[in-house]
C-alpha cells in the first residue's frame, strides 16, 4: 500500500511531506513525491497527520473467561479505533494466565482474534510455573488482588518474585492498607497502601545483588509518591520505568465522586497535586509511558449495587495524547516517546520508535475535529469515559503492517490470518 500526500511525524518531532510506501510491513519514505493518483491499495492522506501507531503495553481483554465484558475481537477493534497498533495484554483472566499452558492457549486465541500486535504478560503467583520469560512481556504481580490468583504482597514474596523474572510489572497497592467499608472508594483504597507497597519493593530490590535485579515497571502510576519514587530510583540507577494512564491526567478525586462507577478505578484518581505531579512527569521523561489500562466491566455491572473497577479507555488513546500536545503538555517528540517508543524499548518490541525508513507500517491517520461522543462506543464497556472531555482529534484511519484495520468508522473484515502479529517473543 502507499499513502499518498502524506504530512508525517518523524521520531524527532519535526513534520515532512511526502508519501509513504509500505513494502513487506516496513515504511519507505518518499519526502518531497505526493504519491499516484487514487487506485487500489492508495490511501490518500490529504487533510490529515500521520502519526506513529501507538504501543500500550497495558490493557485487559479479557479472554479467556469474561469476553462477555471485552474479548480480544472487539477490544482489538477499539484499540485500532484509538490509534493502537501494538497492545499487551494483562493476565488476570478466568482462570488467571499463570502457567506456560495458559498462556499458549490464550495466545491462540490472540492469533485468531487479534486485529493489533499483541503479546502478553503472564501472572506472577507463588508457586514455581513453567513459564519461560522470553516468551511474555513481563511477569505482573499484583500487591493487591486484581484476579483469582491471591495478592503477593509480603516481603518474601515479592522479592522471589523479582528474583525469578527478568521483567516485573507491578500493580503496587498493598491490599493489607486497605479499608474495604470506607467510602468514598479513594478512602477504601488510601494512598497509604501505594506508599507501603512502594516501600516493600525498594527494599526486596535493594536485597537482591545490582546484576540480579530485574527491570521494573511501575504500572498506572496514580499519586505525587509514585512521582517522587520513580525520580529517586531512576537517579541512582534502578532499572525502573514508569507508566501512568490518562484518566489519572484528566480527573481527579472531585471529579470521580461525582461521576461515581463510570470513574471508579484502581488504583483510584486522586488530588489536583497529584495530577500535577504526574503530568509535569510525563512531560520531562520521569514517567516513561501511558498505558490505557483499558478495563472494560459490563454496564450493568457498572450500574448495579456493588460496581467493579475499571476505565475502558483504549479507543480515546491517541485523542487523548492529542489533547496533551494542544495542551503544551507533551511535545510533539514527546508525543512519540510516551505513545510508542518508550514501552517498544523497554519491553523489546522493535520497529516501534516512530516513522522512519525500515520501521515496521504501524500508522494512523488523524484530523483535527472533535469526537463524537453520542454514538455507542466499540468497547463492550458501552461507556464513554471522557464524555464531557472535549477531544479535538478524530483517528479516521489505522494500518497494522501496512494493512488499513480501521477507516472512518468501519473495521475491515478478514478472510484467514489477521494483520496483527505477536511480538513478544
Ligand atoms: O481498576 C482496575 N481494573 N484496576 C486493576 O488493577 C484491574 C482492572 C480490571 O481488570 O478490572
Ligand atoms: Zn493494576
Ligand atoms: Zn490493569
């Protein structure tokens, strides 16, 4: 395929016009040449930017178990419809993915289903699993319970865990702080427990010796602590990379209190200084990425007496990310690393890095114009999030490897093998 008049972002920040050429999955840039006339397999570009196609190394699917909420066919769609073209999922499936059988079984199903790249993580649990480490992108442990699988979250615990992974993600909420009967859900779930669970993993890391020390990312990184933390650690060396969301950058605690289930998330959204001290970090580099943590629940779930928590918010992304570059937040260079490169690099997925001659045709088409928030959304979730958020950006259109998997609404059917290839290992 070639994209014609094209007006794209290179991985420095800077825009070139040209055409861009897909030959086998991989980007050739012709700068300076619009391209054919309009035929088969041209796709004119006239209009709007092309940007990067963005990795987010966190989402929950949810298959097996609950495609009721989710699934991996239709979250793919959602995630190509937000300027996904890369998604890893998390494993706090039914049953949890804590075994080298789950996740070949599980990656089946990914094969089949699976519109973006994608790869997996794998459960942390206490007993010694099967799993060979290459073949996830990261053992999650999560300090409070997030699936079937119980919490780990004693110091023992959590220091065999990052001795027997190269790559831990970490949910870091100590569930031993928690105050269950507490409400509002931000007292439930204190800050204090962050604080704690912060605590015991820079201890279990200080104890394991520098060359045995796996690299560390902190997930969804909610609070000023979080902020603080991965700034000290990173000073003195740690392999420590940081991820926050978006509803942590647009909400906070006042906002969630009113919107009720449809903002009730864990960890949850706390004070206007910690929204700060997060978006201050994104901006100069402390946190490394935003993740979606796209976590789809059904309506009536969401609706009813005892709601779950969890933000489905993987088709909002690239907007989103939009809103902080309009908004001075990020810069355009800035805008590629936090959407695509830095969570490509740590977690080894390559030809991520931004549009470049050789990169894999991960790309998205977007214009400025505002988005709709009336229709009924892709995710099962059936909420819009960011419902009286303004988003001034449209993705119009997603290509996975050179192949146009969203386009202005509509998802291309395939006959046989999806676009989307596991990238892990
Ligand atoms: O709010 C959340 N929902 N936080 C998590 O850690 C898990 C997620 C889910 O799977 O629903
Ligand atoms: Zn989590
Ligand atoms: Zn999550």
């Amino acid at each position: 395929m070639i994209l014609t008049h094209a007006h794209w972002l290179t991985a420095d920040g800077t825009f070139q016009e040209g055409s861009i050429l897909v030959e086998q999955g991989r980007i050739r840039l012709e700068p300076g040449d619009p391209g054919p006339e309009p035929g088969p397999d041209v796709l004119d570009a006239t209009g709007s930017l092309v940007l990067p196609g963005l990795v987010d190394p966190h989402v929950h699917l949810r298959q097996p178990g609950q495609s009721g909420k989710e699934g991996v066919a239709n979250g793919s769609r959602a995630a190509a419809a937000g300027g996904i073209t890369t998604l890893l999922d998390m494993p706090n499936d039914r049953p949890p993915t804590t075994t080298a059988a789950r996740v070949a079984a599980k990656a089946a199903i990914f094969r089949q289903r699976c519109r973006v790249h994608w790869g997996l993580h794998v459960q942390a649990s206490r007993r010694p699993v099967d799993v060979d480490p290459s073949i996830v992108a990261s053992a999650k442990l999560y300090m409070a319970r997030g699936s079937p699988a119980p919490a780990i979250r004693d110091p023992d615990g959590v220091e065999a865990v990052l001795r027997r992974w190269p790559r831990v993600t970490v949910h870091a909420e100590d569930e031993a702080r928690f105050d269950p009967q507490r409400r509002p859900h931000d007292l439930a779930r204190p800050r204090e427990a962050v604080v704690a669970a912060l605590a015991t993993l820079e201890s279990a890391l200080r104890r394991i010796p520098e060359p045995r020390r796996p690299r560390l990312v902190l997930c969804h990184a909610s609070t000023r602590e979080e902020v603080a933390w991965v700034r000290r650690l990173k000073a003195e060396g740690f392999d420590l990379w940081g991820e926050t969301c978006p509803h942590y950058l647009v909400f906070t605690a006042d906002d969630a209190h009113r919107a009720g289930a449809r903002l009730q998330v864990n960890p949850p959204i706390r004070e206007p200084a910690d929204r700060e001290a997060l978006l201050e970090a994104v901006s100069d580099g402390a946190l490394d990425w935003i993740g979606t943590d796209h976590a789809p629940h059904r309506l009536a779930e969401k609706t009813g007496p005892n709601p779950p928590s969890g933000i489905a918010g993987a088709e909002w992304a690239l907007p989103l990310l939009l809103r902080l570059r309009d908004r001075g937040i990020l810069s355009w260079r800035r805008l590629v690393e936090v959407g695509c490169a830095r969570a490509a690099t740590c977690y080894g997925i390559a030809g991520r890095d931004g549009i470049r001659e050789g990169a894999v045709a991960d790309l998205v088409l977007v214009r400025p114009s505002r988005m709709p928030q009336s229709e009924p959304p892709v995710t099962r979730a059936g909420i819009h999030p960011y419902q009286d958020v303004p988003l001034d950006w449209q993705v119009q259109a997603t290509v996975v490897g050179g192949v146009v998997v969203y386009r202005d609404g509509v998802f291309p059917e395939f006959q046989g093998e999806l676009p989307g290839r596991r990238v892990i290992p």
